[in-house]
C-alpha cells in the first residue's frame, strides 16, 4: 500500500532542542518513517537555515526568528500560513501552539485535509496554577500574560482539529475544563522512552568525569522555570542536607529562574550542594541518569513528565509532588514516592526517606524500569499514533 503523507508542524526544531516536544516528534517520526512519508516544518532558530534528513524523515525550516517564546512562535505561525497552499500533505499535525492559523487558511484555501492538534500541557492550565502561585518577578508576569494569550488561541485550534491528540488523563479533563471539548473528540496517547538508550550502566568514568565523588546525588532535569518547582526543592534541600550534609543535587536545564536560584543557594549556604550542568547533548542524558541515586520533580503542573519515564527506564527511584498526570506516570510506593503538592516539609522527607535506604531505593528502581518497559515505550507511542492518523483520514 502507498504511503500517505504526514507534515508537522513545530516552532523549534525538533533535531536542534531537546524538550518533551521535540523528543516525541524526533522518537515517533523516526519509528513510522517506512510507513508514512513524513515531513517536519519548523522554525529558523539555533542556526537551521537549510532542509535536512534525519532518521529518513525531511525537517524543512520555515521562517521565524531566533527570538524567545512566543515572538518566535508569532513569526513561525505568520510563515506557514502564507505557505499553506504549497505544503501539500494527506495529514497534518501540529504540536501545542505552532499552526494555530493553520486550519483557517486551510478553510479559506478550500483545503479540506484532517488536522491533528497535539496538546502535551494544557496551556489555560498551566496559566491557572500559575497564578496560584503569584507572580515572583516581572519576567515572571510577563510569561504568564502570554501565556494567558496562547491559551486562548490554543482552544481555537482545538475547536477546528479533526481529532485532538493529548498525554493523559489529566490532561483530558483540563481540555474538557478549559475548552469545553467532548472527550469523543479526543485520543490519548502518552509519551514515551527508548529502554535501550535510558537503561542502568555503569557510570564510574562518567562521575569522574563530572566531579562527582561518593557523595549521594539527586538529579533533577528540566527547564528552569517557575512551572518546574525549583524554589520548593531548594527549600527541601535545607532540611536534607542538615540531616545527610553529603548530598549533592544535580541540576540538568536552563532557563530564566538560573540567576535567583543562584541568589537563593548562596543566601541559604547551600552552594556547594548544587551543581548546574546547563543544557546537556541528548547523548549525554543516559549517563547523568545513571550517575544519580534518585530522580526528583517538584513541579507544580506536569502533563505526564518524559523525564518521569527516562529516570525510571535508568532503574531511578522518583520522588514528585502529586500533580497533573505525574500518577499516571508514577506508580506511587512502588516505583518512587510522590507528595502533595508544594509541601516542603514532605518533599524533603520523601527524598531522606530514600537516600537512608539503600534497599528500598534499588526496589524502587527496579520497579520502575520494568514499569515503564511494559507501558511507556516510544514504539508503543508512535504505533498508537500510527492509529490516529488513519483515523484521521477517514474522518
């Protein structure tokens, strides 16, 4: 049978950046790529000027520009509707906010092709529990005016998809909350993890090589913004390091929270027991994973948590707060403990309670991989995906 074609949309490159998003795009395009003939449209950022092939997929760049969010999403969006008419495909399928535009031009172009909305963190959510938490800094405000804004035309989108595509059950429920969608409308398909990439190694060199000693390490990956909960882990360390002072945190991601949490670690003596890594190359990952005793999340919002599954593939114990789809992913007392959310006091007993055992943290961990091998696999993601889109065509 012919292949059908697929074109997605995206405003970072998938290839170039390595968050939730793009890492399912790269991991599921690459699984389907003999099945469908699958093109990626995104935006000029990080230097991507020219067409390429990765993993027998063409990742054509569309114009936007280099800027921050959303000036680089407004500019990316404004490309690929005036090129709406010549990017021909079967299927499309657009990741949160990068198309919003695009099934209108479809509309007003007399196009009628299915489009898929993906929705991984329900964007009127995430403004919602933000404002739950105030507003810390200007920067801070301003992210969530946009935020505010986006979500808005997220639901547009939404309202115009053929089929909407979200992460989990959580995330289900804010879409029907927010946007008032009908569940018959959505189909949800959870991330995933490659076992054979994220699985337990021996890291003796790797530590080595990062300056780690014996010292117990947490590991936290991430970006480093307010969703993320970095604040209530730096207070959680406090009590941590009073009760075990060789406890090392490492700290995976950037972001614009880089330079208070700095402030706040010096202020609180505790700089000697962070160590900020920046943004690390994807093949880097296995390794740190590895080099950690235990995971920690402290976000305050999560759809589900890639990072959630790539630390549990690594055989890592988890300690979260219990947010969003964070349960879904997390099998609680089996494969890591989760608490209730922005609670300090429990986020640092939670993660004393795992570094004092040694034994339980090695159950935890092997829990956890063989969790998410039977569930969470990036093969069981892209055939379910495979699903949708021949759903889609007979819409």
């Amino acid at each position: 049978m012919e292949r059908f074609s697929l074109n997605v949309f995206n405003t970072q490159p998938p290839h170039l950046f390595f968050g939730g998003v793009e890492r399912r795009i790269m991991e599921t395009t690459k699984r389907l790529q003999t099945e469908l003939k699958i093109t990626v449209y995104s935006g000029t950022k990080a230097g991507f000027k020219d067409s390429t092939i990765v993993n027998g997929v063409s990742f054509v760049p569309c114009y936007s520009t280099d800027m921050l969010f959303p000036l680089d999403n407004w500019f990316f969006n404004r490309s690929l509707t005036k090129k709406a008419s010549v990017i021909n495909a079967d299927v499309y399928e657009a990741h949160a906010v990068s198309g919003y535009g695009f099934p209108k031009t479809l509309k007003r172009l007399g196009i009628q092709k299915p489009f898929i909305h993906t929705i991984h963190g329900v964007l009127a959510d995430e403004y919602e529990q933000a404002k739950k938490n105030g507003y810390p800094s200007a920067k801070s405000r301003v992210a969530n005016y946009f935020m505010q804004r986006l979500s808005k035309l997220e639901v547009e989108t939404a309202k115009k998809a053929t089929i909407i595509v979200t992460i989990s059950n959580y995330s289900l429920k804010k879409i029907q909350k927010y946007y008032g969608i009908e569940q018959s409308k959505v189909r949800i398909v959870p991330n995933g993890v490659d076992i054979e990439k994220f699985k337990p190694m021996d890291t003796t060199a790797v530590r080595q090589k990062f300056g780690l000693g014996n010292e117990l390490c947490v590991l936290f990956v991430g970006s480093l913004i307010p969703r993320k909960g970095l604040p209530f882990l730096v207070e959680a360390a406090k009590k941590v390091v009073k009760d075990r002072a060789d406890t090392k945190f490492l700290i995976v991601g950037d972001g614009p929270l880089r330079n208070q949490l700095s402030d706040s670690l010096k202020t609180a003596n505790l700089s000697g027991n962070f160590k900020f890594f920046g943004n690390l190359k994807d093949d880097v990952l296995p390794a740190i994973y590895n080099c950690a005793d235990l995971f920690v999340l402290p976000s305050i919002q999560e759809g589900q948590g890639i990072v959630l599954l790539e630390a549990q593939a690594s055989g890592k114990p988890l300690v979260a707060f219990d947010v969003g789809g964070v349960n879904e992913a997390v099998q609680n007392q089996e494969t890591g403990l989760l608490v209730e959310g922005g609670n300090i006091e429990a986020l640092a007993d939670a993660l004393l309670k795992l570094l004092t055992d040694k034994t339980l943290m090695e159950k935890m961990g092997s829990n956890g991989r063989k969790f998410v091998s039977e569930n969470y696999t990036w093969d069981i993601c892209a055939q379910k995906m495979l699903k949708v889109y021949h759903e889609a065509l007979k819409t």
